[in-house]
C-alpha cells in the first residue's frame, strides 16, 4: 500500500515561482516611463496627483534646471 505524502512540496514550489514571476503593477511602469520621458515632454499637467511626486523622485539629476526646475516643488 503506497501512502501518499500529506505534504506536496511540488505544488508549493510552482505557486512561488508564480508569485516570483508577477509583473510589477501597471501604475509602477507607467510612472517609470513617463520619468524616463521626461526629457523630451517636460510636464507634470496630465499626471494625477498621486503620482507626482513618485515622477519626480525618479527624474535624472542630468537635466537641465531651466526645464525642471519650474515644475517641481
């Protein structure tokens, strides 16, 4: 008679490495690529509010003041 584990360590293994393999939430990139876009549409007008200041910590110390300065607080 063969007794089946109580314990299916497979199983387990295959639900991690799902979770391991989720992307990172829509709005994440979304505020990803609109910092690394900054460069060449300097606005913050059509972002919401919420995201702003997550924008702005991601925006490259390289650019020119002139730009940025006049839109961030």
């Amino acid at each position: 008679m063969v007794v089946a584990p109580a314990f299916d360590v497979d199983s387990l293994y295959e639900e991690h490495a799902l979770r391991a393999k989720n992307a990172p939430p829509l709005s994440d990139l979304c505020v990803a690529v609109l910092a690394d876009s900054f460069a060449s549409r300097p606005t913050l007008r059509s972002i919401p509010t919420r995201f702003i200041s997550r924008v702005t910590a991601l925006l490259p110390t390289s650019l020119p003041l002139d730009v940025t300065a006049p839109l961030i607080d």
